[in-house]
C-alpha cells in the first residue's frame, strides 16, 4: 500500500507533532544545503520551534545575510515610495486633464449655442470670431475637396474617351479584314460560277457527236437508197 497523505492542519498528538517537526526541519535544513551548494546561492533559514527553540542554518554568516536583507528592504522601501510619489504626480495629472476635458466640451456647447445664457458680451464676440473663422475654413477645406473631385472626374472621362477611342480603331480594323475576307470569298464563289463545268462539256461534247454521228447514218442510208431507186429505174 502507498503512503497516506497526510491532511495539512494542525497535528493535536503532542509527541506526533514533535517528531513530525524534528523530521521536517532536518528535511527542510537538507534542503538549504543543497540549495547552496548546487547553486551556488546565500541562504539563511530561521525557525523557532512552538516551545521558543532557535534553529538557524546560513551559508556563510547569519548577521552578514540579514546586513543584505535589509539593505534590500530598505531599497523596497525606497522603490515604494517612488511609486507612492509617481502616484501623486499622476493623480494631479489626471485632475488637470479632467479640467482640461471640461473646459473643451463647455467650448463645443457653446459653439452648439448650447449654455450661452452666463457668456458676457466680450465672451459672444470672441465665440462669433471662432466661429467665422471655423466657417472659413470649412469653406475652404470643401471648395479644395470640390476642385479634386472635379479634377477626378476630368481624368476619369479622358481615360474613358482614350479607351473609347482605341475601342472604336480597333472595331474598325476588325471590320475592314472581315469585310476584306468576306470580299474576297465572294469574289471567288462568283468566279467558280462563271467557269463551265467540265462534266457538263464533256456531255455536250458527246451528244454532239453522237447527233453527229446519227446524221452521218442517216445521210449515208439516204443515199443507197437513192442509188438503188436509180438502178430500179434503169432496168
């Protein structure tokens, strides 16, 4: 079976927590030693036992070890205080800036013509000047605006107009080789059909001889027939 933990409070049994202590400070003052020696490291522990027994243990001299340990506290303690007086800096900071913030949207009321009714008469003068000279500005920063997007507009209509026209060039060259092409294969079907055809001569060709050929026989049968009549006729 593995150990049983053991619960984290108070042990009651006295002689229980006795033994329970003289284990663990020998473990704990192991522990420092260890510490020391592998890391090279100060270290001073201090334990008073629940009858008011000092157990010490310190690498090199207790009281050299505690020298530094307050030096540190106090350097901790001087570090606090510069944090306390950072805080006090920043904290009128912080007030100045919340004065400034009201300040600013007071002024931006009374631009609205919002909360004028305590300005005195000195006051609405210097408000009308801000104000006409903030309208000028205005003016200006939109007739600048205005003046860019016309010249925009200009550029983006003579860029329209270029590809328009190198449209427009290059539709016609493709109309002009089209129209070239579409010449020049009517032109060729026109000519193939003013040539005669080869098979349709050489048919003519044929019945001429053949009608030819039938008017030779019949000539050449008109003519022993004519001779025979004559010899009929001479006998």
């Amino acid at each position: 079976m593995g150990r049983r933990k053991l619960e984290m409070k108070r042990i009651d049994n006295v002689a229980s927590r006795q033994v329970t202590f003289s284990k663990r400070r020998a473990g704990l003052l192991k522990k420092a030693r260890d510490l020391s020696v592998l890391c090279d490291a100060e270290v001073a522990v201090i334990i008073f036992s629940s009858t008011g027994r000092l157990f010490e243990y310190a690498t090199s001299s207790m009281n050299t070890i505690l020298e530094r340990y307050s030096q540190c506290l106090e350097q901790d303690h001087m570090e606090t205080l510069r944090i306390l007086g950072n805080d006090r800096y920043w904290n009128q900071r912080i007030a100045k800036l919340r004065e400034e913030l009201e300040h600013l949207q007071t002024m931006r009321r009374h631009m609205l013509g919002d909360d004028i009714g305590c300005l005195t008469l000195e006051s609405l003068q210097q408000l009308e000047n801000q104000l006409d000279i903030g309208v000028s500005r205005i003016r200006s920063r939109k007739a600048e605006l205005l003046m860019e997007q016309l010249e925009d507009l200009k550029k983006k209509l003579a860029d329209s107009e270029e590809i328009t026209h190198i449209t427009t060039r290059q539709f016609s060259i493709l109309l002009d080789h089209e129209s070239s092409k579409f010449n020049d294969k009517f032109s060729l079907q026109i000519a193939k059909s003013k040539q005669p055809n080869v098979e349709e001569i050489s048919q003519e060709s044929s019945s001429s001889q053949i009608s030819l050929q039938l008017r030779l026989c019949g000539h050449s049968n008109n003519t022993s027939k004519q001779e025979s009549d004559g010899n009929i006729k001479i006998s």
